[in-house]
C-alpha cells in the first residue's frame, strides 16, 4: 500500500471541539498472515495540553481532551477553591495554538492575591491531580461537612449506571475515554462530561452544573473510574453529598469522605455495590 494509508487520516482537529482523532492502524492477529493484514481507520481520544491562566498568572497545566473547556474552566476554579462561586469567573477566553490552548480566567483582585499565596505551579497528568504541589499541606485543603441527608436508592443509583453509556458519546466512538455525570434522586440523568482523565471530567461536569444553575443537592454524582481522594475532595467542594463510582476507593478516599460526611457508594454494578461510608444510614437493612 502507499504510504499515504499509514498516515493519520485528515480529520478536524480536536481543538475545535471534537475531542477525538481518525487515525490509521493495523491490526494484528495471530490467526491473520502478515500478508493479509491491513490497515484501518480508527477513532482515539485526543489529549492535548491546556493551560489555565488567571488574570495573567499561568497557574496549571493539565493534559485532557480538549473538549467542554469553558465548564472545565469554570469547575476547576471552583473544586480548587481559587473562586466560591460562580459570580467570581469574570470572564473566560480560549486561545489555540498548534501547541495546546490557554483558558484565560478573569477572577476578582482579591481572589487573584489569594491565589498568589499558595504559590502552586503544577503540570497535571491524565490520572494525577496534585502532582506540583509544593507545600504538603495543600493538599488536602479544608472542606464543608455534608449535613444535608441524601435520598439516595439502590435502584436510583443503579438506573444512573443503566443510562451512563448512553451518556458517553466520546467513549462510544473512541473507548478510553471517563464519564461524570449527574443523577437526581430518582436516577434520572440530567448532565454529563467525559476526558481523559477522570478528575477532568468531573470538573468539566460540576462547571456545567454551576453554570445551568442546577443545584449540586438535588442529586448525586456517577463516575465510570476508580475512585481517589481527588474525586471526594471535588465532590465535597461543590457540596455534593454522594459520591458513585464503578471501581474502587483507595484508603484516603474513604478517609476523607468519612471525615465530611460524604456518602460514598464504589465497585457500583447493576448487581450489586458497594457502601463504603453510610454516614445517614441509608442502607440500613439491606443486608
């Protein structure tokens, strides 16, 4: 075949939204001979650097599929604590470049001195939200206590993890790709985000959220990962109080969920899950 087979198939670049690449590949098996094999077209996730700027100052750069940045940058701002609400992002711009793009995040003096002071310069990988930190401390920073009980239900969560697929566009065309999305009470769907990375997506969900002025309270969260201390700590800031995911907690996760009161449902399957903090006993009775 010509070489022009084996080059990436001319596509939009997920700068403009997309989120996902064409790329030509070849497959291989053990069943097919080297002559026989071939190459196809594929779409894979796009993961392209994105750097926040607030007021000037280059604070962080996270790697993510640049889709949704405005909720992403709005989310950021608020589960780090650089805003306490959504009248403080002033503005947000988007600027592209062949190598990556600039949100730039307009946020009040105050806010923007406060932000100074913590001194962060931090690169963000796919699966790490606290690489950078400089000061030990930072990292896990005062959050609100949950006193509010929940109305979640077993099958509540388990229709949100029924419908979450059909919620996963990016992932559907790509694979490799995490969900975060917003259930109320009853189960029901209402927003989702998808990224590479998983504490991506959730952020991209809760600026959506905070954006439509939909109210954190009236539902609860379901994440197709794992579940780490970062995705409590973002649920805790945007005053969530149920946090679902369908893979494991790690110890810290659960720690600090208990420590605020967070209800923390893992290993989420149709089947059967998980409960690994139950602060308003709500399952009391299930066996």
């Amino acid at each position: 075949m010509s070489d022009e087979t084996i080059v990436p198939f001319q596509h939009p670049s997920p700068s403009q939204g997309r989120g996902t690449y064409a790329v030509a590949h070849e497959r291989w098996a053990e069943t097919v001979s080297a002559a026989d094999q071939e190459w196809i077209k594929r779409m894979i996730p796009a993961e392209v650097p994105v750097a926040l700027v607030y007021n000037g100052l280059s604070h962080v750069v996270m790697m993510m599929t640049p889709a949704d940045l405005h909720d992403f940058a709005v989310g950021f701002s608020l589960t780090e604590g650089i805003i306490e609400s959504i009248d403080e992002c002033l503005e947000v711009s988007i600027q592209r470049a062949d190598e990556g793009i600039v949100l730039n995040v307009t946020i009040p003096e105050s806010r923007y001195q406060t932000l100074r002071t913590r001194r962060r310069n931090l690169v963000g990988q796919t699966g790490c939200g606290v690489c950078g930190f400089i000061e030990l401390e930072n990292v896990v920073r005062p959050l609100p206590q949950i006193d509010v009980k929940p109305r979640l239900t077993f099958q509540a969560a388990r229709d949100a993890l029924q419908d979450l697929p059909t919620w996963q566009k990016l992932n559907a065309r790509s694979g490799g790709v995490h969900a975060a999305a917003f259930a109320a009470w009853d189960g029901a769907i209402v927003d989702a985000r998808e990224d590479v990375g998983r504490h991506n997506a959730f952020d991209k969900l809760i600026g959506a959220l905070a954006l439509q002025g939909i109210d954190s309270a009236s539902g609860f969260a379901v994440l197709s990962s794992r579940c780490s201390y970062e995705l409590v700590t973002k649920a805790l800031a945007a005053r969530m109080s149920t946090l679902v995911t369908i893979s494991a907690p790690t110890e810290l996760a659960i720690r600090i969920a208990a420590e605020h009161q967070l209800t923390l449902v893992a290993q989420a399957r149709e089947e059967s899950m998980l409960c690994f903090h139950d602060p308003f006993h709500l399952f009391d009775g299930l066996g």
